[in-house]
C-alpha cells in the first residue's frame, strides 16, 4: 500500500535518474519496484509537460490492468486532488489536461485499436509475457510529440515469461547494467536497470521469498528467475534460443531445383562425393516429400520439404548437405486468430488440395507423418487415416526415428546450425506463414522442460519435427511415378 510518506526506493531513483532520452529497461525478480517505477515516470512526464502529456500503459492481461490500476488510484489520488478516472474507458485525466490511458494488448493482431494514435510516453509492463518484441516496436511507432518534446518507451518485465529469450538476447545479455547501449532495432540508446525484491525496502524480504518458493514448487528455473532476476535460466519460448528469422528465413522458391544438380550447383562436399561416385551409384540429389502432422479439430498442417545434397537452390543460396528446406505450407486453419482450431475438411479435400500443390511443384506426392494417423480405425476394411489418404494417391510413411524428444532435439540442431556454411540447417520459406507465426512463440512445457506446452498451437512444430525425422532409406524404397 503507498500511503502518504511514499518514498521511492534506492532502485526506483537510480532510474528515474536516467535521462530522458535514454530508453529503459526494468527487468528484474519479482517484486523489485518496476511497476511503480513506471507509475513514477508517468507522474513525472505529466507534471512536466502539463496538457500536452499523452501516457499509454499496455499489459497483456487484464488481472495486470487492475493491479497498475490500482497502483495508480493510490499514487495519483494523492498526487491530484482533482483527478479522474474513467474505469469504462481505463483512463486518467490530470488537472492539466494531461491523459494516462492503461490498455491489454495480446499481441499483434490487435494493434489496430491503436494504430494512427499518438503518445508521448510509452510504458509496456511484463513485456515477457509477449511470445516477441513485435509488440513493442509495433506500438513504438506511435510515439510522436509537439517539437521539443522527448517521447520515450520504457519496458518492465522479468525473466520465465514466454518472450524470456527475445527480451534476454536484446535487452539484456552483453549489456552491463546501468550502462548505456544502443538497441539493434529502435537505434535508440537504452539503459537495463535490474532489481529483484531485496531492492525493495518496504517487502518482507524473507516473507516474500518464502512465498515464491511456495509458487515455484518443482520448478527451481522459474525460481531462480522470480527470486533472484536471473536471465540464465532454461526458459520462455521453446525455440527461442535457437531459431533466428535472419538466418533460418528464406524468400519464396518459384520452382524446385533440378533433382540431380549439374556439378557446377554442387558445393564443394557434393561434388567431391559425385566425382567420386562410380557406375551405378547415386549422383548427389534432392528429395522432395511431405511432412503432415493430421488433425481433426485442430489444423492439419503439410509441409513440402525438401533435403539438400550440398547445392545452390533456385534463390541461388547455397544448402548444406542434408539441411531441410520447407518450401511450402498447406494447413486447414479455421482463422488466423485460432491456430488451434481447424476447418475439419475431409481427406478426400486434404488430399485434392496437396495433389494440386505437388503438380504445382512436379513432385510426388509422398511423404512422412504423425504415427498416429497409422492407427487402425476398427473398420471393417482394416481402415486408418493413412490409409484414406492413400486410396486418395497421397503416400505417408511414419516419421518414426526415435521419440519425441530425440526429434525437437534433431530440430533444434538443425536451427541452431541454419547459416552455417558446413553444417545442415533449417530454412523456411517466407510462404511458410504458419510456421512463422507459431513456431518462434512454442512456450516450454512448465513440467518437463524439454518438451513444448502442447496447449499451444504445435501443429506447426509438430510437422516440422516429423520432417526432421524422416528415415530417408524407407522412402526411398517407395517408388512412385514423378508428377509432372
Ligand atoms: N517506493 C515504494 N514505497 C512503498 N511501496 C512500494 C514502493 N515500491 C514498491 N512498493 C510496493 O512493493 C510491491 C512490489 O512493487 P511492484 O509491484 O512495483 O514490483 P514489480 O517489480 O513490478 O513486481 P512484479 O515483478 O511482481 O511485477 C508493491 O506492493 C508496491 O506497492
Ligand atoms: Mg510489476
């Protein structure tokens, strides 16, 4: 509670000395002082820029909006005597005209409630709990102020959240506390200002750290994250340590290579392998299938993925021997803003629309998928899902080398090594849009951190690791007449 003798902290007025140019970072354990500190430098900005002041305060949850709320009625209550809040509209108006508006954002699909408004200061609260940093440099670009008046963003967030590995990566690690740097993306220079509850003179320091370790039970990562503000910990986004869009991302094929590559699309590897090959052994070649992860009430998702032999692809990019492109997506997605939720198209309609896109690419349509859709149906017939889709002349074998585990695993190399000249990697085309918007933001699994919270919409990363995972003698055993 912050009654009349308020004093801000030794924390609190470290970053309020910050100048104003200067953006900010709070992140730090729970407890710290952040989210008053934001109220702070809100007060603050309004008293010194009088009616002209246009605050934003976004969170993701609502529970959030209530808690700043408040924090706020407390703070400005006392502050303004004249001051009031709209509770339907979630916004202060200040005596001198000045506005602090508190708004739940979930992520970039519904930045269009802000789009084409103006603030002067930005402060985003818990912004860990975004899958990215999208969110933030979307809402940047709607701060815009009168000639000779700053506009800031200030962001407060602690370590284990969803966006753990993309804030960590950015704002924190290499960055020394307290000390200026510039930030790769804004180009604005930024200060990382850590805290955790022993910076805290008003908590129970003792009380409050019992009652964490009651809330992290059995997870001493978040525990360590919560407690003691440590950003080296296994968490947030399941990916996030490993797949970066500027390595990974590739522009969209407009046809397949050659299979058998000439020797001069070889890399170095390939064609020592082709010059060595004898009569009647392979050439170095590309293989084409498919990778499904099935789904009834969840999205059906199709990749069309392709394995390099070592060679350039038709964007002229060179491909480690053995990387995996995906090229190409189908999925049955109700809605973009449900990836969790499929349009139960039949698989006959599946089928159509795959065979469509093989002919499209002249590939053949064949591939590997979940070992579930092997299971036998009980039907009179002997019937399974794969086998429906074979009577409709789409070929699945089972992407079963190894568990699970061994397969995010195989993933997560694949990304770590994408762009490096020598080893296999993952690449996915830019029309792979579903990949893109699930994958970089799987959380882990709160439990068993190696594995991904499947609440989430894994289908995507699902079809990817059944790529991974293909035994590649099986499906050469399959032979099928080329489409073309
Ligand atoms: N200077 C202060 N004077 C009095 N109370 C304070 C002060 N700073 C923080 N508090 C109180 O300490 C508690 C924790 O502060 P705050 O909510 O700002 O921390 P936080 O770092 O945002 O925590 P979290 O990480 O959980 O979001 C709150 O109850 C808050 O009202
Ligand atoms: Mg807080």
């Amino acid at each position: 509670m912050i009654d009349a003798g308020f004093a801000p902290s030794w924390f609190q007025q470290q970053a309020l000395l910050v100048p104003e140019s200067v953006d900010l970072f709070l992140g730090g354990g729970r407890g710290g002082g952040k989210s008053v500190t934001l109220a702070l430098l809100a007060m603050r900005h309004v008293e010194q820029y009088g009616g002209r002041a246009r605050v934003l305060y976004v969170r993701r949850t609502y529970p959030g909006i209530a808690d700043f709320e408040l924090l706020t009625r407390e703070l400005f209550g006392q502050a303004y005597e004249s001051a009031r809040y709209n509770s339907q509209a979630h916004t202060w108006r200040l005596p001198s005209g000045a506005i602090v508006e508190l708004g739940q954002l979930d992520g970039p699909q519904d930045y269009a409630k802000y789009q084409g408004r103006s603030f002067t200061l930005l402060l985003l609260d818990e912004v860990t709990q975004w899958g990215d940093l999208r969110m933030v440099d979307l809402l940047r670009s709607n701060l815009r102020a009168p000639a000779g008046m700053p506009t800031r963003t200030v962001m407060a967030g602690n370590p284990g959240g969803l966006g753990h590995q993309a804030v960590a990566r950015r704002f924190v690690f290499g960055r020394e506390p307290w000390r200026e740097f510039v930030d790769d993306v804004s180009r604005r220079p930024m200060v990382y200002a850590p805290s955790t509850a022993r910076d805290n003179p008003v908590l129970d320091v003792e009380a409050y750290t019992r009652q964490l370790e009651a809330a992290c039970s059995g997870d001493p990562e978040l525990l360590k994250a919560w407690r003691d503000g440590s950003w080296h910990i296994a968490r947030g986004a399941y990916f996030g340590d490993v797949l970066e869009e500027s390595r990974s991302l590739v522009e969209a094929w407009e046809r397949l290579p050659a299979v058998e590559p000439s020797a001069d699309q070889l890399g170095p590897e390939a064609r020592e392998l082709a010059r060595r090959a004898g009569p009647g052994d392979d050439w170095p070649a590309w293989s084409f299938y498919l990778s499904m992860d099935y789904g009834v009430a969840a999205p059906s998702v199709v990749y069309f993925c392709a394995d390099s032999p070592g060679a350039y692809g038709p964007d002229g990019r060179f491909y480690p021997r053995g990387s995996l492109v995906l090229f190409d997506e189908f999925d049955t997605r109700a809605s973009n803003d449900d990836l969790n939720r499929g349009t139960g198209l039949s698989i006959p309609e599946i089928a159509a629309r795959v065979k469509a896109l093989c002919a499209f690419w002249h590939m053949a349509p064949q591939g590997v998928a979940d070992d579930a859709i092997f299971a036998r149906l009980g039907l009179p017939d002997d019937a399974s899902i794969a086998s429906e889709f074979s009577r409709c002349g789409v070929y699945f074998e089972r992407a079963n080398k190894g568990d699970r585990f061994s397969g995010w695993g195989r993933l997560r190399t694949l990304m770590a090594q994408a762009g490096m000249p020598d080893r296999p990697g993952l690449y996915v085309s830019r029309r792979c849009t579903g990949f893109w918007a699930t994958v970089p933001f799987l959380a882990r699994d709160e439990r068993r951190i190696e594995d991904v919270d499947t609440r989430g919409p894994d289908h995507w990363g699902d079809a990817a690791r059944y790529a991974c995972q293909r035994e590649r003698q099986l499906l050469r055993m399959i032979h099928l007449p080329r489409v073309h």
